[in-house]
C-alpha cells in the first residue's frame, strides 16, 4: 500500500501533516483536562475532532490557536516545533481558529470585522476602499453570495452568516490551517449545509481544516479523517471512509470500538 492510500483521498503521497500534535498534555490547576493527545492534520483534507461534551476539544483546538498553551509533549507545524502564546503568534504561522464563542463584533460591519487588528491603512488613515475591496474579493472566492453588503453591521446577520464572515476572516489572512470549533452547532438546516460546502472548498483550496462537530452526518458528509477524543485522551485517528457511523458513536461514548481504540 502507499503512502497516498493511508493518508486520505484527496492528498497525494507526498503530502505531510501541516499540523502535527503528538503526546500533548494540559492541566488547568490540579484539573488534567488532556493526556497525551495526539492529532495530524494534512493540507488539503477536513480532519473531523469528535468526542462528547467536556472531552477536550475546545481546550485542544485552544491551545493550537495559541489562546492556551500546552503543558508538555510537541506541536509541530508544518515539520517544526513552534509554540504559540496568544492567537497572533498562531495566525502568524497561518493558523485561524474560529472559536465555539465565536468572537466577532456586533456593532461593526463584515469589512470592520475581517479586519479588526489587523487593519490596512494608506499610510495617514485607514484605506477603506482597500479593505472593503479584498474583503468582497474573499467572500466572492468563497463563493458566499448570501450576506449581502460587506457593510452590513454584524448584529444584522444570521447564525450562518455570521460563520461565514469568521471563516472568510480566516481565509483572508492566506491561513494554512483553519480550525473551527462547531460552527453548524446553532444553525439551520440550509445554512448548516452552506458552511459544510465552505468547510470542503477551504480544503479543496489546500488548506487544512479542523473540524469539532457533534454531527455525525455532517462528520461523514465533509471529512477525509477523524479524530476521536475520549475523556482528555486520542482514541483513534481514522480515515473516515474506513470506518461506520457506529464505530465513531462507540469510539465517542467508550473510547473504543472493536480492536480500534484505547486499552480497554
Ligand atoms: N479554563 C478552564 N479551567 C478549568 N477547567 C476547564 C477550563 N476549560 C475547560 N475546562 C474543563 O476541561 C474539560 C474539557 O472542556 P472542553 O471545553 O475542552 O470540552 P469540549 O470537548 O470542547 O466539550 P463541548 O463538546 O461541550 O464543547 C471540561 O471538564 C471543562 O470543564
Ligand atoms: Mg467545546
């Protein structure tokens, strides 16, 4: 078997992990919330994080944003050791996380929000045109068509739209790794199914995107891989197509399935 065939459909054999965390702990006080976990992320695939309420997820993908840090074991980014201490370190390697709260501003418009902290100016003021120009030019090649006008105030969209602006914020800044944290968790039916689409094209771009989602139709619809985490721990890492709806719901709810999974 080659390489190419155990690493995913739509990668080539070549392909190595953008995102490659191995054995990494973390405690908040005498809480350990994560033991050694492990998870790889390739370009060009959508890695599925899976695990019920309080297995860890968000702590995970917190701490590959750079909101925490990890107490021990190695965070590789694309084959290097990096450490990241606040989200800007993150998206300075190229990792945006879009986060389960997620954090944009009510009472300014998409352009505004795309670029919060990170705005363009001319050299004497904000060059406005420029900003709402690349922001048009992201959604457009997003193919997002349903927010409108990009000076629409945030606190006039929808759940959907408001993914779609955090997403496309991601994507502006010409990330690598893209993480999102549920981000069909309060939607619609239409709207769950246009941020899926978004979540398939940011990987067909070549990106890697990080999926936490508790929906296994919307796991088996978009992903290339799995994540499983049981209580702070990996319980397999699998590629989607190998494995049943039931395999991931035992994995999920016991921490193992079969002969896939942790020690019983
Ligand atoms: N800042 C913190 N201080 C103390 N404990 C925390 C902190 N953040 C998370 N935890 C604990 O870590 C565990 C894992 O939480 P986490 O939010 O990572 O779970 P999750 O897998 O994202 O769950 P959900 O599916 O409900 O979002 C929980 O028991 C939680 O209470
Ligand atoms: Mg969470």
């Amino acid at each position: 078997m080659s390489l190419g065939t155990s690493f995913g459909r739509s990668v080539g054999a070549s392909a190595r992990p953008v995102l490659d965390l191995r054995g990494v702990d973390k405690s908040f006080g005498p809480v350990q919330v994560l033991h050694g976990v492990d998870l790889t992320a390739y370009p060009g695939e959508v890695t599925a994080l899976v695990g019920d309420n309080g297995a860890g997820k968000t702590t995970l993908v917190k701490g590959i944003g750079g909101v925490h840090t990890f107490d021990s074991g190695e965070y590789l980014f694309e084959g290097r050791p990096v450490r990241p201490r606040t989200p800007r370190d993150a998206a300075g390697l190229g990792i945006e996380v879009v986060h389960q709260d997620l954090a944009l501003c009510e009472n300014l418009d998409i352009v505004e929000n795309m670029f919060l902290g990170r705005e363009r100016s001319n050299g004497i003021a904000l060059d406005e045109a420029a900003m709402e120009e690349a922001a048009r030019r992201t959604l457009t090649g997003l193919s997002v068509r349903s927010v409108g006008s990009v000076r629409r105030r945030v606190s006039e969209l929808s759940g959907g739209q408001r993914q779609t602006v955090a997403i496309a914020r991601a994507v502006l800044w010409d990330s690598r790794v893209v993480v999102l944290d549920e981000p069909a968790a309060a939607l619609g039916v239409a709207q769950t199914q246009q941020v899926l689409e978004l979540v398939r094209r940011l990987a067909d771009k070549g990106l890697a995107v990080v999926l936490i989602s508790h929906n296994m139709n919307d796991v088996f619809a978009v992903s290339d891989r799995i994540v499983a985490l049981y209580l702070g721990r990996t319980a397999a890492q699998v590629r989607t197509a190998d494995v049943t709806h039931r395999q991931v719901v035992e994995l999920i709810t016991s921490g193992r399935t079969g002969d896939l999974g942790l020690p019983a």
